[in-house]
C-alpha cells in the first residue's frame, strides 16, 4: 500500500509528520510528502490515522 498527499489541498499543518514521521515528512516546498516506497506493515495504521487525522482529506491510501 502506498500513500499520496494531495498538495493542492495540503494546508502544511505537518499532522500527519507528528502523527507517521516515518511516512510522512515536510518537504522543501513546505508541504507533506509520503515515502515512495510501499508504507512498512507495522506503520500502516499510523499511515491510516495520519489519513483520518488530516483537516482537509489530502491523503490518499492505494
């Protein structure tokens, strides 16, 4: 499973860096970004509160 932040929507209240660093990290640009690779199994349900946890829905699980 892989995650894809939406930066058009993407507010960079960096929640969900605080809630999966290992997943999610602020990027240059000052807006989250995910791991390219597929999220680890034991931060998939950090990954999934990150996704429920973001104010404006930019993060998307596939």
């Amino acid at each position: 499973m892989k995650s894809i932040v939406d930066l058009e929507l993407c507010i960079s209240c960096e929640l969900c860096t605080n809630i999966c660093p290992d997943v999610y990290s602020m990027g240059e640009d000052g807006y989250a970004h995910a791991i390219e690779e597929d999220i680890p199994e034991d931060k998939l349900e950090e990954a999934e509160d990150a996704r429920d946890s973001c104010p404006t829905s930019a993060i998307d699980l596939d």
